[in-house]
C-alpha cells in the first residue's frame, strides 16, 4: 500500500500506475489525477494572471519612454515590436513543440518507464536548440541591421533611435528564445504558479531597470531593451534552478541534446505553427493599420482603444485554452480517454462562460467603459461597433485556441499547422474584400468574420481527426492496461 503525500500519516487509495502515486501532492498529481475543476483552475488562472501583469507592464513601459517626450523613441518601441513578436515565436517553436511533447511523454511514462529517458533529450534539445536558432538570428539581423531597420518602417526622424533599439535586442536574442522555452518546459510539468512566479518576478525586474535606465541614467531606448535582455537572463536563472532542483525527469544537460528524427519531428512539427502564426500576425496586424488609417485618426484612435478593452477577458481566455494544454497532451499521451474528454469539456464550458459574461457586461456598458478613455463623439460612436465586433471575434478565437491545444497536445502536427495559420491566411483577402466592398465597415468586421471561419475549420478537422485521436488513446490505454497487469503480478 502506498501513502498519501498529502497526508502523510494517513493511507492512501491504490492507484493504477506508481507514478501517479508519487505525483499526488506535487504539480504532477495536477496533470495526472486531481479532480478537473481544480487542475484548470491551478494551470489556466496563473496563466491569465501572467499575461494581464504582462499587458500591465506593456503600458507602464510606454508611459517611461512618453515621459521623456521623444516622439522617435515612442515609434522606436513601436517599430521594434515585430522584431519581439518574431524572436518569441522562434523561441515558441522550439517551448511549444518541445513542452507539449514532454506532457506526452510524462502521461507515456506511467505506464512505461523508458519514455523518462526520451524526456531528457525534449528537454535539452529544446532548450539547445533554442539558444542555437536565436544565436543565428541575432548574427543575422546584426549583419543585415540598416536594411533591417529601414524594412520596419523607420523614418529620418526615428531611424537614429530605432537603430540602438534594434541592435540592443538582437544581441539579447539567444536570451528571449531560451526564455520562452524555458517557460513552456515549466509549464509541460504543470507548474503554472511558478511560470506565474517567473513571469511576475521578470516583469517587477523589468520595471526596476526601466527607471534606473530610463529616468535615472537617461539611456533612452537602449535602457529599454537592456532592461528586457536582463529581466530575461534573471528568469532563465529561476527556471533553470526550479527544474534542477524540481523536475525529476527533464535535463539541461548538453549531453542530452539530439538531432534525433523521433524528437525533432513532433517538436518541429507542432512548433512551427508558432511561428507561422506569429509572422502572419506581423503581417495582419500591418496591413489592417494601413487601410484603417486611410479613414483618419479617429478609427485608429477607437480600435486601439477597444483592443485595450477586449484584452482582460481575451486573456483570461487565453489564459484556459493554453493552460490546459499540458494537462490534454498529458492525459493522451497516458491514454486516459475519460480525462481527455472531460478535461475538454470543462475547458469548453469555461471559455463560453467567461467569453458569455465578459461579453455582455461589455456591449450594456459599452458607451460608458468607451466613454473613460476618449471622449470624441465620433470615436465613441465608430468605438462602439468596433468593441462588439472585438468581443464576437473573442468568443469565436477562444474555441478556436481550444481546438489548436488538443492537436498540439496530441501531436497532430498538420492540423495544429493548419490552425496555426489560417487566422492570416483567410484575415488578408478577408479584409482587402471587406475594405473594398463595405469601406470602413469591412475593415472592422473582418477579424469577426474571420475568427469564426477559423473556428469553423477547427471544427471540421476536429470530425476529420477524431479517429485518429481516439487510435493514440485507444494504444496508450492498452498499454496502461499491459503495465497495471504487469505490477499486478
């Protein structure tokens, strides 16, 4: 008989697998057995938790550089931004694809020891492969920095500023994707508070050098991005220390590092998504400001501020859809039909719950909320329409993130790719059309209409995949079953 780590003096119930047994009390017993409601709740809310503290300290960081009333480094931030967003996705290929690989491989392991050791080689690799790719794409961007710089749009006025920008953030760029990584390899043993930890600590950390560099010793641009390269080093240095002292089977080491077929092609083939889905963001993103600002200020005015609005419960959505994702590919990667489902289920309800009560509390006080941050009749007006148009495309992105956590979770890598995509494949000629049909009305419908033909698309990949799915339980579940006999005997 085994005993109850959460009560150590008390017996504990047989479980099917040792592992599970020595996982109660920890965050493994979380992925593992713990009751669905309080496993969302201990991975999705800290997640939510990290990503608003991070939109926080986004407008906090620009009200520093606003302090110093400097228009060209405003827009150096600004231009800079895609060069971020790129440099996390390329760290997201390799946190991603590898995190969800390691939740597979740790449900794997309960029922059959050996994949503990495959564990090592994901998490080396990953971490690696990581610093190696950003090493390459900080060489690169250095070398090619002026036409680099001037790609981003830098005028006369801002290309000085945008320069030292740039070039400060490229030499931290093996920092960012091995900080990524890292994060998503926390979160794959279902520590989300100390993902939460990390993230929260590095933000604080952040806006400490923000002031020392910034206000203190007036570094101006450079302060800001030196800030972010250190912040990141600190959370690496927490990250790496938790999983040494913490994590039982996952390893640093370089001597784990492979360029074996069986680890770069699940890690790959689900991480890749990430970065098609973060170029085709730079690229939607560019082009539905250029035709929104052929109408004027005041629509650009209004979707900056509805985007801001919308952020709170899209976070909180976003916050479940890639919070559960460790505890989906863990629960497939053991075999466990029953809590694959339900733990799909429960997701499901949460996003439309959340997406259902932010949604309508929203659209009744939609003029007041607009009213706090502009008060330009006009742009209250436009802002409105847009708001609500903001929180449909929300609901439907929502379930749609959901869709793209179990391919990843499973391993579908096509489908995850698909997923991944589309929302930039399908927004381009989306908006375009809506533009030139419907003017300023198509533009503001188009994510709308977009986000709910993606959902639509998951939806049918879903059908599509489910016996494919149900095949991958169905032989994990076999040999669950193959090693409960086993330690029977």
């Amino acid at each position: 008989m085994t005993t109850d780590l959460r009560n150590p003096a008390a017996p504990a119930p047989e479980s099917d697998g040792a592992v599970e047994a020595e996982a109660v009390g920890t965050n493994r017993w979380y992925l593992s057995s713990a009751p669905i409601v309080r496993a969302l709740v201990h991975l999705c809310v800290p997640m939510a938790a990290a990503l608003i503290v991070g939109a926080v300290y986004n407008v906090i960081n620009a009200g520093f550089i606003g302090s110093l009333h400097d228009n060209a480094l405003l827009a150096a931030v600004t231009l800079g931004t895609p060069i971020l967003g790129l440099v996390m996705a390329v760290g997201g290929v390799f946190g991603v694809g590898g995190g969800a690989l390691v939740s597979r491989l740790l449900g794997a392991a309960e029922h059959d020891p050996a994949e503990a050791t495959r564990i090592k080689n994901v998490s080396a690799s990953a971490v690696w492969g990581s610093v190696i790719a950003g090493a390459v794409l900080g060489v690169l961007g250095l070398l090619l920095l002026q036409p680099l710089v001037t790609l981003l749009g830098a005028d006369a006025a801002a290309t000085s500023a945008t320069t030292t920008y740039v070039t400060v953030m490229l030499a931290f760029v093996p920092v960012l994707t091995a900080a990524f990584c890292l994060e998503q390899l926390v979160r794959a043993e279902g520590a989300s508070r100390q993902v939460m930890i990390g993230l929260i600590g590095s933000t604080v950390a952040n806006l400490v050098l923000d002031v020392l560099f910034i206000l203190v010793l007036d570094w101006g641009v450079a302060g800001v991005a030196l800030a972010t390269g250190l912040a990141n080093i600190g959370v690496i240095a927490y990250f790496v220390t938790w999983l040494q002292r913490n994590s039982e089977h996952m390893s640093l080491a370089p001597r784990w590092f492979t360029l074996s077929r069986d680890v770069l092609e699940p890690v790959f083939g689900v991480g890749v998504g990430e970065l098609l889905q973060a170029s085709f963001l730079i690229v939607t993103s560019l082009v539905l400001n250029n035709l929104a600002a052929g109408y004027g200020d005041g629509p650009l005015a209004a979707m900056g501020v509805a985007v801001r609005i919308a952020q709170v419960p899209e976070f909180l959505l976003m916050g479940v859809t890639l919070g559960v994702l460790p505890l989906l590919a863990y629960a497939y990667g053991k075999g466990d039909r029953a809590r694959l489902v339900s733990a799909l289920r429960v997701s499901a309800t949460t996003v439309g719950g959340v997406a259902l009560i932010f949604s309508t509390a929203v659209v009744l006080f939609r003029d007041q909320v607009f009213s706090a941050f502009v008060s330009d009749p006009s742009v209250l007006t436009i802002g409105a329409t847009i708001l609500t148009a903001q929180l449909v495309a929300m609901v439907a992105n929502g379930f749609a993130g959901l869709i793209t956590s179990l391919f990843q979770a499973t391993g579908r890598a096509v489908p995850a790719i698909v997923m991944s995509t589309s929302q930039g494949v399908l927004f381009i000629p989306v908006v375009l059309l809506g533009n030139l049909w419907f003017g300023l009305a198509g533009i503001v419908w188009a994510l709308t209409v977009t986000e709910i033909a993606v959902c639509l698309v998951g939806v049918v990949i879903l059908v599509a995949s489910r016996r494919a799915i149900e095949r991958g339980l169905t032989e994990g579940d076999a040999a669950r079953a193959e090693q409960a006999l086993e330690n029977a005997a």
